[in-house]
C-alpha cells in the first residue's frame, strides 16, 4: 500500500474531492482524502498487521 495525492488532473483520478489516498496495486481503497501524506501513511501503519515477534524486518 502506498500513500499517493489524486486530484481531477491526476490518472486515476481522486474518486471524491481532492486529497492524500491509498492505493492497494491498483486499487483506491475508500480511505481517504487525507489532508496530509502522513495522515495517509498513519493510516497504513494502522491497518497493516504487526510483524511476529523475534521475526526480523526487512
């Protein structure tokens, strides 16, 4: 998932008004507009699930 700006100018284009939007390979996800990348990136630390313990991060 990855945070991304879409507006009317933009290809896709923002599915509601202007704003910070999360896209799934090539699916806007209904969250969203986000008035900041961060909010958008928060938002994705939300829903991705906790690595397992004593499992390292790459």
């Amino acid at each position: 998932m990855i945070a991304i700006y879409l507006d009317d100018r933009t290809a896709p284009v923002a599915p509601r008004e202007n704003g910070w939007y999360i896209i799934d390979g090539t699916t806007i996800l209904l969250a969203g507009p986000f008035s900041s990348r961060e909010q958008a990136l928060l938002s994705i630390d939300e829903q991705e699930p906790d690595p397992e313990p004593g499992v390292p991060a790459f």
